[in-house]
C-alpha cells in the first residue's frame, strides 16, 4: 500500500500552493476592507489559474476543461484553502450542475467561464425561508403555462446570485418531482428582496432572491424533468469533498503559524510550546489534521478508482466533510488562543480563518445533516466497506 503522491500530484501541489502564496494570500485585506477586487485583478487571477492549469478542473476535456480526476481536484483545494475571504474560489471550476448544459446553454453559460470571461457564471438557489438541507420540503413551483414554465417562490443565501450572468433555480414540477431552471439575471419577475450581513467579508453576497410570475422557456430547463435531485445530489457530493480539502489548508496554514509563534515567544520563562497546555493544543491539532487528511484523500481516491458506488461515496464524503469542517473549527480556536490578543485581530490569519471556516459547518449540508446521513449509511451499507 502506497500512500506517496505521484510526481505529477508532487507538482500540482507545488503549483497551486504558489498560485495561492503569490496570488491569493496578499489579497486577503483588501477583500477583508473592500469585499471585492477590481475586475481587472479577478480577471487576471482567472487567466492565471488557466495557465496553471488550476482552472477548469472539474470540467471533462470534451467540454474544454481539464478533466482532472477528484484527487487532482482535492489537491488543489487544499492548497487554495489556506487563503482566508474566500479567495479559494479562483480555484477549481464552476458548478459541476454546468456539465448537464444543453449545447446552446453550454455556450452561453459554461463556455465563458471555462474561458474565465466571467466571475460568476451562476449561482445556485436552494435554500428557502421553511427549509434547506432537507429539499423535500422545497415551496417553490414552476407551473406549466404554453410553452414557458412560471416560477413562483423564494430562495435564501443563493452565494453570488447578485453577480451571476444567471441563477440555477431547484422548483417543484409536480407531485415528488422537482426540477432545475436557469434564470438570467434580470429577468422579469426576478428580483433581489435583500442582501443580508454575514460574519464573513468576501466577493459573493448570499442575496436573498423572489421569483414572482418568473416566465422561462423550455430551452432553460437544466438537464431533465425531475432530475433535479440527481444533480443537485451530485453537486453535494463533489462540494462536499472540496470543503473538506479546504479545511485542511487551513488548518495547516494556521498549524504553521501557531508553530512558529509558540517557537518564538515566550512566557514565564520557557517557550510558549514548553508550556504543557499550549504545547498539547498543538499535538491535538497535528493529530486531527492527519486524521482528516487521510479520509478525504482516500474518498477521493475511492472515487477516481470507481471502488465505491455513488450511495457509499454519499456518506463518505459527507463523514469527510463532518469531521474535516469540525477539525479544522476546533484548530482555529485554539490558534486563536494561542495568539492571544493578537488572534483576536484581523490582521491575523487566525481570526479570519476562525471567523470563514464557521460557514463549513452548515452550508452544503450542516453536520447535523451530514450525522443523518452518515448514520443511515451504517444502518443500511455494509460497515465493512464503510469505515475500511
């Protein structure tokens, strides 16, 4: 058993570490002040992801994109997680939802940012004011009438929808039948009800959005009728995976710097690491970074080698997530601590990464939700194959 990256894998991580010092990292105060860069700056970062072949890799080569595998995937976001505001997202490729584009929607939503011409190609609306993890539950419809369906019904923190060239709609078409829909921006009957404050300083606001008698065509259904839990699904899982990947770049980013800090300063004396209580926060840290270092790497390597089916691959992504999002949380606060005053400042990574990785544990799935699921896995797989 070969735990070693390849070469090829040795590079990649090279070269999406340096993509994110040199690029990422020095722009984390001005999206912390300004909650944007220019579009000259966002562009070039897009083009230089492409010349690095950092971007579009969760897109198959006949559709122009790099086609990497989940591990190549999950290598670079782990990298790109070590940037605080979100800047991970010059990272990777648009909604994997895209790929089931028509050709004409391929062309004028998937095509640009493959090219990297666009910021936000779309952006995602789920969850609703009664509900989110649990889309049984959705309220919002889309009625038949002619030849256009009609969109009724309201979605919250649809990230980016105040920027996209268009929003991925998730609606009711009939009884146990939901379906997507693409909504340009500034459609009739689309509108942005409020645009609320977050923890979180980063270049996609989480609007809430109103459809109101919001006529499509046919030609905006994505993918089929009702199948929209397949993809959506889909989207869970590959996201899911890459929170995960995140969580360990910043949990060694802020590992890293809490190293060098304890080496440094000193108290009473003594190091701060000689003292046993801090010393152990960073054993304890070093230890659950391992840990969810390994699951998320096999997972995806399960997934590239088709040794698990997509119902496993569900639940492990979702333990990945669990675990990976909460490690990552309980590193951040001990950083925090260990800093001191200083942990308390944002100038510091440790606050702002104590402040961003707090969402990693509800959106996609809140881990309660990923819990659920976990446990209907053991009570229905076989726990041989689930946790080997």
């Amino acid at each position: 058993m070969d735990f070693e990256l390849t070469p090829e894998l040795k590079t990649l991580q090279a070269t999406a570490r340096r993509f994110t010092e040199e690029e990422l990292i020095p722009r984390e105060m001005e999206v912390e002040e300004r909650e944007a860069l220019s579009e000259e700056t966002g562009g070039r970062l897009r083009k230089r992801a492409i010349a690095l072949g950092l971007w579009p890799m969760n897109v198959p080569k006949a559709l122009g994109g790099l086609g990497s595998s989940v591990l190549e995937q999950v290598i670079a976001q782990e990298q790109a997680g070590r940037a605080t505001n979100d800047l991970w997202g010059y990272v990777g490729g648009p909604y994997n939802a895209l790929l089931h584009c028509n050709a004409e929607q391929r062309r004028k939503y998937l095509d640009p940012t493959v090219r990297g011409e666009v910021a936000t190609a779309a952006a995602y609306a789920i969850t609703e004011p009664g509900g989110g993890s649990d889309t049984s539950g959705l309220k919002t419809t889309a009625t038949k009438k002619g030849g256009r369906w009609v969109i009724h019904g309201e979605k919250w923190f649809v990230t980016g929808g105040e920027r996209a060239l268009a929003v991925i709609v998730q609606a009711v078409t009939g009884p146990g039948e939901q379906t997507l829909f693409i909504v340009d921006r500034g459609a009739p009957g689309m509108r942005i009800k409020r645009i609320p404050q977050f923890m979180t300083r980063t270049e996609d606001k989480h609007p809430e959005m109103v459809f109101e008698n919001c006529a499509v065509a046919e030609g905006q259904m994505l993918g089929k009728r009702g199948g929209a839990d397949d993809v959506t699904r889909a989207w869970f899982r590959e996201e899911r995976l890459h929170i995960a990947a995140r969580c360990l770049g910043a949990a060694q980013r802020l590992l890293e710097e809490a190293k060098r800090w304890c080496a440094e300063r000193e108290a009473f004396g003594r190091k701060l690491h000689e003292h046993q209580a801090i010393g152990f926060m960073l054993a304890d840290s070093a230890t659950e970074l391992y840990a969810a270092r390994l699951m998320t790497y096999k997972t995806a390597w399960e997934e590239d080698s088709g040794r698990s089916d997509v119902k496993e691959l569900h639940a492990k992504a979702s333990m990945a997530k669990l675990y990976a999002s909460e490690m990552a949380n309980r590193v951040a606060d001990r950083v925090v601590q260990i800093f001191g005053g200083r942990g308390y400042c944002k100038d510091f990574a440790a606050e702002r990464h104590f402040r961003h990785l707090r969402v990693d544990r509800i959106w996609e799935g809140t881990s309660e939700i990923m819990r659920s699921i976990i446990l209907n896995g053991v009570m229905k797989r076989d726990l041989s194959r689930l946790v080997s």
